[in-house]
C-alpha cells in the first residue's frame, strides 16, 4: 500500500510539473477596428489610417428657414461622424476627434487636418487622417429580397434613394454578371410615379404641366455592358428634388441565378445642383443578394382583402408560396418554441402554384414554419416564416393603457416586430394610449377595442425638410397674389400649406400596403391636431394637423366594423340609424369607429390607391378641433361607406388632386354611399385642387344637414378634366332613401375658373371688365381652362336654402333672413374679351380656347325649395366670372334666378324637377346664360313675382322647352 501511494503522490507531483512548466498561450490584445455604421451617409471609405469625410453643398429648407438661406454646407459636424462610425467585431470604445494639433475637439465642423483618436477597453489606441472630400451624400441601396434559391425563376425588386435633392441627377446601378437586365424586362418607378420599362420611361407622362416647366419627360435609360461581366444600368435627367420615400424601384423579371454564391450590388448618383457631386458607391450604397441550393423565398402571404371580417378561422389559418421547385416531396413543418423543435404541420400544399395552406392553428400562438424539400436538387430546409394566430396586444409590449404616459416609442416598436413578423394584428384593447406620431408599416393593422381610446399628444414629428421653400404661398384666396406661380417648378406653392407636409401627423404612412386602422374604439385628435392654415407659425412641438396621413400607399382601410347595413338619418333624434332588412331603425351604432377633433384633416390620403373607409362616426363628443374629413389627393379606387360627421368646418368628402408629391396624378373610380353630415363648406366636393384630370365617381344617398358652402359641389380650377359624376343614379347598389338636403348656401355648385396652380403656369396681373366692373387681377397665361362633363343628378329632396350649418353655434339657428343663400349653380369660365382687358390680352392659351363649358349635364327628379324673398331689381344681377383667388360659390354674388342659373353649358337637360319658394320672389325660375344646347321638360316652377318670364334666355341658343310639360304655378 505504500508503494501505491507513493506512486500516486510521484505522479501528482509530476502533473503540476508540467502544468507550472507549461508554456502559456499569449491572448491576443484587443484590436482597435471601425467601420460605417450602417446608417452612415458621410462617410465614403475607411482605410487602415485614413478616413475619407464627405462635404458639399445641398438646398435644405424647413418650414422656419428663410427663403435665401436654403442653401446649406453637408459638412458634417464632429457628433455628426462619430455618430457614424461604429466598432467592427462589437467591442467597446472610445472615439475622440482632435484638430491637427492634437488639441480635443467637441464642436463645429470636421476639417482637414482632423484627426480620429479610437481607444480599445485595454487602452490600445489608432489614429485615423479624416480627409475631407467634395461628394455627395451616400444614397442607400436595397434589396427587397436578401436570398434567393438557384435554378429558379424571380423578379428582383431593388430600392434606392439618394443622400441629397437635386434636379437632372443621374443614377447608376451597378449589377452583376448573371443578374440579365433589358430594356423590356425591367420596370422603373421613378419618385413614385409609377412602373414603367425601361423603353417606356422616356415616353412616360410628367403629369399636368405648363410651358414654364423645366421638364418635359421623366428620364431617360441606358444599359452598358461592363468588363466584368456585369451591367451598368443608368437612369440620367432625374428630378429627385421631391423625396417621395424610394427615388428609384426597379424591377427585373426573369432572374434565373445558376451558380451559388454572393453577388453584389452597387448604386451611385450625381447631383447637378447646387454643385455637381458623385456619390462614393461604397457603405450603404451596395447590397449583397445570396444564392443558394435550399429554398431561400419562403413567404407567408398576409390577408389582403379591403374588407376585415373576422371569424373562427381568420387567425387560426396561414398561407405560405415560395418560387416553383421541381420536387416530388415537399413537407410543411413548424414549431412553437421559437425553431428549436419542428413537426409535420397540417397542411394543403400544391405544388404546381408553390403554395401551401395550414389550418386548425392553435389560437394567440407564435408560429415558426419552414419547408423540408426532401428530393430532386433543392433538397433539404428553406429559410423560415413566422405568424401570430390571434391579435397581438398591445401590453404584451410593456404598453399599460395608462392614459398619463406617452406610448409613441413603444406602439412603434410593436408595429415595426408585427412587421418584421410578416403582418398581423395589434390590439389596443381596454385603455388610453397617447402617441405623437405612430409609424405604420405594411401588413401591419392596428385594432381598436370598444373601450380603448387613442389620443394625440403634442409633440408629433415635424414637418419634412425640402429642396424648395414653400414661404411664397401657403394659403390664401388673393387674386392678385403671385406667390403660387414665383417658381414655375416649386410644387410645395401650388396648394395650402397642409397638403404638401406630410409627417407632422398622428398617423403616418409612406409607400406602403396592406395597412387597416380598424375597430369601434374612439380616436382622438385631443385638441393637439391644428386646423388653421398658419400651422407653421406655431411653436414646433404643436405642428401636427392631420390624424391619418397616407403618401403613395395601397390597400389601405380605416373604419368600423363592417355591417350590410346601410346608414340613414333620423331628424327626430338627430342620429343616425342602420336600416334593417325589414326596413326597420336600428340605432345601435357601437360597431362604428369615433373620431374626434381630427385637426385639418382626418385622412389625408395623397396618391394612394384602394381605399376603404366605412361605418365612421366623427365629432360625437367634441365638434371642435375639426376640419376636413376625407381629403383623397390624386387617389383611386376609393370607397366610401356609412360615414355620420355631426360637424365639421370643412369638406367631408373630397377628391382632388394636386401637385404634392412633386407631379400631378390622375383620380378614378370612387364609389360612395351613405354619406350624413353638417359641415361649414361641403359635403361632397371635387377639388379644389384639380391639376389633374378626375373622373369616374358614383354617390348614392347622401344626406346633408347643413352646409356653408355647397351640398354637392363639382369644381376644376387647376385645368383638370372632370367628367362621368354621377349622384343617386344606383352604381353603388340599390337606393334605399332619397337624397337630401338642408340648409345649404347653395344645393349645387358646378364650376370652372382658371387659377391654374400647377407646376410650369405663368400668370400675368391685367386691367378688364367684367360685366361693367372694373377689375385688376392675375390671369393665367399657358394653362388651358379645364373641362367638367358628364355629370348626372338624380333623386333629391332639398329644402331650407340658406347657411344654416351649425359649425358656429346652435344645432341648427332658424332662417332669419340674414344668412347667406345662392341659387343653384352651373358656372362655365370665360376669359375677358380682349376689348375689356386695357391693352388687350397679350397670349392665347395653348389649345386656343377662350371659353370653358360646363357639358352634358343631366337633372333629374331634383325637388328643390328655396327661400325666395328676393325683389324684381335682382334679376339684372351679372354674376362676375370666377377666376384666380375667386373660384367659391360666395363669389357669384346675387344670382339673377331662385332656381337654377347656368352659364357657359352645353347640353343641358332639366327633367321632372321643380323649383319653388317659400317667399315670393321676383327672379326668374331658371336662367340660361350662353347655354348652347338645353332640353326642359317635366318641369315645375313658381312664376315669380311681378315678373312674367319664367325662364330666361340670354346669348343662347338650341333651348327646347316641352311646354306641354312644363308648368308654371302661381
């Protein structure tokens, strides 16, 4: 035994030998090492001892700078580049700037000479030369895919946008050898714009456009082989002074990668002014698309209907695609603990259209699927996709409901993981929740409970920084005010201040698809949403004056939960009621969304396609704080259902279209139905902002309580085409109820002037006569007057003419024989004869017409009573024509008739209508001044007071008046 532990004790001994012998291993010492952060827009290279710093100069305007001080140095200040340099294996470090004498430097602007001091934790330290060059600022390149699989068909989406503004820049994109781009395989949206090939971007439209305009197309491309195999893709003569998300998507089909690997990705753009400048192509302007053997596009498809509806499968179901395979055998799996386990899922694959759908998911479950592909040559595991199965509440992110706090950081946070989740549903269940600007993304809906409230705080983000100053016009009627047309190209001076910023708002979206803001919650603006169009003068923590602001967006959907049901008003109760299937009132009305105090806009929606807002209930609780409702600006496929506004100081509805975006944009296809409201202008209005053309709109029963403006009111002010409107005619589905009207200043105003605010107009200031008065005022010289055509009235009651609205004051003040009141009203354009203008008219409009006409417009069964009480001395009333500045109903002055007085028409029919007072009147019923073409008939009239005429005729011709059904009461 000994023995034994003697040897145990010699090898004991022997071991620590050795270890105490052993030669330790020198750890490596820190490395100091930087590189860009991934943000980083000053900085074009980083070598091992110098680092190149970009300065140039730009045109950057907030809404304070004055207007000769836009011009600005990108310098970048020394927290600017610290800011953007960041550690490259993620250690922590000191970052110090000195100037070239060593001295620390914690202010003002980086030189040359500067130096970059970094400290690793083990006080190693490295000195880089900051080399200051004139570039421009790095733009940012994307993928919209960052994989895809070998030997298989895909369109590969990239987004750029570039680091500074400038007009005529060019852009190039740098692709590699294997990605094949053609001419007629590859689209571009440029700015939003739209898709078009390469071949068609020449020919592509400007948009609406005068003679003053710097440009008359949108680009032009070229593709250039490169020696490496690759492709330089060009994009030159390029207005990127608008900043409308992406500069530049591109779009090439047909991608077939046959090799894995890496393949990189390079943009570059250059400015023309204020200086030329090249971007460094380096950073943030180069992607990397990855191809490998496994599917790397497995995708699940969020819900896109425009319409939620939930039921028992609504968040218990997903579907998934992903590009086609050949393969015998592919499996579904998923887990729900996070992808350290997977299982067979229930699920329908078809593998022809590379789709499959599971079901019978666990409800409020976090999902993860991936595909096993289990033959032929992309055998093996795809990338993987995730789901909720249920709505998301929104405290499951550390959000209370407590309404003393401010939710912004959060809610955003929870949509921007809802996002990268692939879509799903945010609950705001029972609470308050105050946010300054809440960021939306795609396939991201936000529900609001019944008991939960959203409110607006102030302090939502400021307005955007522009290339143009917009202090020349931001509001006003004047119409000798020539700030709209100073700058033939400045599109922020060509309508009101609150169309063109876009991100001083509750709500924001910016070239997204697949949003809702659903529920029958209760939105606030709060008081903190402005309306007033001197917004920018205010402190900047209280510039926010919109809820909703959606900018080149698709399928988007606002609104309660959805009924069949039709919405109608009763009078008795001064509320509105669902209609029923038995006819039957049902005011129950807790399935709808409530706003409130929404500021100058609920919604404004510029660019935006498919649309849907229904079953909304605004200013239930506060009628203050609110403007405009639905402001839809160069918009389509819109739809409007069920909307109750208990009042408010502006449109309610209102399709336009403007020059915002930077272009003008065409508006079509609106269905609306079940529209009820009090509003101090309009209910329904087009324009007035029309600089492009709008057509295609169909509204079936709406109800007005009042209005200080028009019930209905059709105007193009801007050298829009309006055509094909058509109200109560049964495009929306079957009418339930007559149309109708009260206390209105006027049932219906139809009218053209020629104010012409769109990008490249000119205008001169002309002395003239206009029936007899003297006027001196701005005249539009190059844009043609616009066209208003095809309108249809059908089936409405109107009563109580006068401005009766309640905005101000008591619902509703009785008829005192103070408030205002105009006539129904169809008023062409025409410019003064050169024999009235002092010196003559100096310029012809382009398509050489002098004269706009009101065309093809169609009364029918429209039952109308107006107050009367006029004298017989108004008939020589000569209301002026409209013009720029003076384009509302309230500029027509005194009509010469009570019932209906038209001007500049042709084709005008009058059907079955009838057109009394309630006090004798002296007027003529119905006056037609230079009407060229008019059918009468079916029609009953008062005669008026002490006047023997009817209807009078002045400077037209082709009228026909069916006597034999025409009648005259006493």
């Amino acid at each position: 035994m000994n023995v034994f532990l003697k040897l145990l004790q010699l090898l004991a001994g022997c071991y620590l030998f050795m270890l105490l012998t052993k030669p330790v291993k020198a750890q490596p010492k820190p490395t100091v090492s930087i590189h860009p952060a991934a943000h980083a827009t000053h900085i074009a290279s980083i070598t091992k001892d110098t680092i190149v710093v970009i300065t140039g100069s730009t045109y950057r305007f907030t809404v304070e700078t004055p207007e000769d001080q836009g011009l600005v140095s990108t310098t970048p200040a020394v927290n600017e580049i610290l800011a953007q340099i960041t550690s490259v294996n993620g250690l922590k470090q000191q970052y110090l700037v000195t100037d070239k004498t060593g001295n620390p430097k914690q202010h003002g602007n980086v030189i040359p000479g500067d130096r970059l001091i970094v400290t690793s934790k083990n006080k190693a330290a490295k000195t880089w030369q900051l080399v200051v060059k004139p570039m421009a600022l790095s733009g940012r390149l994307q993928l919209q895919q960052q994989a895809v699989t070998i030997n298989t068909t895909n369109k590969l989406v990239l987004y750029y946008t570039a680091g500074q503004r400038s007009p005529d820049a060019t852009v190039n994109i740098y692709l590699p050898p294997g990605i094949g781009v053609t001419m007629q395989n590859t689209t571009v949206n440029v700015i939003g714009r739209g898709h078009v090939t390469l071949a068609q971007l020449a020919q592509q439209s400007i948009g609406r456009t005068g003679s003053a305009y710097s440009y008359n197309r949108v680009g032009a491309a070229t593709i250039t082989p490169l020696a490496n195999g690759g492709t330089k893709l060009q994009l030159s003569h390029l207005d990127l002074r608008p900043a409308n998300g992406a500069d530049i998507t591109i779009v090439i089909g047909g991608v077939r990668l046959q090799k894995a690997g890496n393949y990189t990705f390079k943009a570059t753009y250059t400015t023309s002014k204020p200086e030329v400048l090249t971007s460094a192509g380096t950073g943030v302007e180069t992607a990397i698309l990855k191809a490998i053997p496994t599917v790397a596009d497995f995708t699940r498809t969020a819900e896109r209907t425009l319409q939620y509806s939930e039921d028992a499968a609504t968040y218990t179901c997903a579907h998934f695609t992903w590009s086609y395979i050949p393969a015998n055998a592919i499996q579904l799996l998923q887990s729900l603990d996070s992808g350290k386990s997977f299982q067979p899922a229930s699920a329908a694959i078809d593998r022809k259209t590379s789709s499959a759908t599971v079901t019978g998911l666990q409800p409020g479950k976090q999902y993860m699927f991936r595909l096993l592909v289990k033959d032929g040559r992309h055998k093996g595991l795809s990338n993987t996709a995730r789901y909720y199965s249920g709505k998301l509440d929104i405290k499951m992110f550390g959000v209370t409901g407590d309404s003393t706090q401010d939710y912004t950081q959060p809610i955003n946070e929870a949509i921007e993981y809802v996002n990268r989740l692939g879509g799903g549903t945010l609950l705001f269940s029972k609470g308050v929740y105050g946010v300054r600007t809440v960021h939306l993304k795609s396939n991201v809906y936000l529900y609001v409970d019944k008991e939960a409230t959203i409110k607006a705080l102030k302090g939502a983000d400021a307005p955007e920084t522009t290339w143009f100053s917009d202090k020349k016009y931001r509001s006003g009627l004047s119409p000798t005010d020539a700030g709209p047309y100073a700058d033939a190209d400045n599109y922020l001076t060509k309508q009101d201040v609150g169309h063109h910023y876009f991100r001083n708002t509750m709500f924001f979206g910016e070239r997204l698809d697949n949003v809702k803001i659903i529920g029958n919650g209760y939105i606030t603006g709060n008081g903190n949403l402005v309306t007033g169009d001197k917004v920018m003068n205010n402190e900047p923590g209280n510039r926010a004056d919109k809820m909703f602001t959606f900018k080149l967006c698709t399928n988007i959907e606002i609104g309660g939960i959805h009924r069949e049901a039709d919405l109608w008003y009763d009078s008795s109760k001064d509320e509105p009621y669902y209609i029923n299937k038995d006819g039957s009132k049902d005011f129950n009305t807790g399935n709808m969304l409530h706003i409130d105090r929404s500021g100058h806009f609920a919604l404004l929606a510029t660019g935006t396609d498919h649309i849907n807002v229904h079953n909304t209930y605004f200013s239930r609780y506060h009628t203050s704080n609110v403007r405009d409702i639905y402001d839809f600006m160069a918009c389509s496929h819109v739809t409007v259902t069920n909307i109750y506004s208990k009042v408010s100081s502006d449109d309610i509805v209102k399709p336009g279209s403007d020059c915002a975006l930077g272009f003008t944009r065409p508006a079509r296809d609106y269905k609306i139905r079940n529209v009820i409201g009090d509003t101090n202008c309009n209910l329904f209005q087009i324009g007035s902002e029309t600089a492009d053309d709008i057509m295609d709109i169909c509204v079936d029963n709406i109800y007005v309580l009042g209005s200080n403006k028009a019930g209905f009111s059709i105007s193009t002010n801007d050298g829009g085409h309006v055509k094909n409107i058509h109200l109560n005619c049964g495009h929306t589905g079957p009418l339930h109820s007559r149309s109708k009207m009260f206390r209105t200043f006027t049932p219906f105003f139809i009218s053209i002037s020629n104010r012409g605010r769109v990008l490249g107009a000119t205008v001169g200031k002309y002395a003239f006569t206009d029936n007899g008065e003297n006027h001196n005022e701005l005249l539009v010289k190059n844009i043609n007057i616009g066209q208003v055509e095809n309108i249809i009235i059908n089936g409405i009651d109107i009563y109580e003419v006068y401005a009766g609205s309640s905005f101000r004051g008591k619902r509703w003040s009785a008829y005192d024989g103070k408030q205002r009141r105009a006539t129904p009203i169809i008023a062409g354009y025409s410019l003064p004869a050169a024999a009235e203008v002092t010196g003559g008219l100096d310029f012809t409009l382009p398509n050489g017409k002098h004269t706009g006409y009101i065309k093809n417009i169609e009364f029918n069964d429209v039952q109308v009573l107006v107050k009367g009480g006029n004298p017989l001395s108004d008939t020589a009333a000569t209301p002026p024509e409209l013009g720029v500045g003076q384009y509302n109903a309230s500029n027509l002055k005194v009509q010469p008739s009570y019932g209906l007085w038209a001007r500049h028409v042709m084709n005008l029919t009058v059907k079955n209508c009838s057109f009394n007072y309630e006090q004798r009147d002296g007027r003529y019923a119905v006056y037609l001044d230079d009407v060229i073409g008019a059918s009468i008939s079916g029609v009953k009239t008062v005669r008026p007071a002490g006047n023997r005429e009817v209807i009078k005729i002045k400077g037209s011709k082709d009228i026909v008046i069916f006597t034999e059904k025409t009648t005259y009461g006493k």
